[in-house]
C-alpha cells in the first residue's frame, strides 16, 4: 500500500478529531472514508457525462430521438395494468 500526506489546516484537523472521537474513529479513517466517498460518487457522475456525451453524439448522426409527447405518455402508464414499453425512435 502507498501512503500519502494530505495536508490540512489545523480547523479541519480540529474538526477531523472532534468528529473522530465522537464516531470513535481516527482522522485518518474519516479521510480515507471521505476519499473513497468522493472517488465513487465522481466516478460515476463521470460515468453519466460519458453516456449522456455518447447519446449526444449518436442523436446528431442519426437525428434519432423519441418525442416528448411519447415519453409522457407512457410514463402515464406506469404503476397501471397496462403498463407501456419503453418508447424507441
């Protein structure tokens, strides 16, 4: 394992600790907790912004989209017996 240094102030150092103690964990752990955190939830915000970039680009070579009026409607069915289909282009 590779060790790293962050450096903080010592308000969020202070801060660190107090939450620590409280939670009985070290700072240490609450910033790796935080870290991994922040690293999930980034990565798939990234995640979205490529597919929703793929979708982009895949609408403006095919011109292919579903209407807004076929959406509604179907989402109108939801939590029905007749239920729709997801609408394609």
């Amino acid at each position: 394992m590779t060790s790293k240094a962050v450096k903080l102030d010592e308000k969020t150092y202070n801060r660190l600790k107090v939450l620590g103690e409280a939670r009985r964990r070290s700072p240490h752990w609450l910033m790796k907790e935080a870290i991994q955190q922040f690293l999930e939830r980034e990565e798939e915000a990234e995640h979205i912004r490529q597919d929703t970039l793929e979708r982009w680009a895949r609408f403006e070579a095919t011109g292919e989209a579903v209407s807004h009026e076929a959406v509604e409607a179907w989402l109108e069915t939801w939590g029905t017996e007749g239920e729709g289909k997801c609408p394609v282009p």
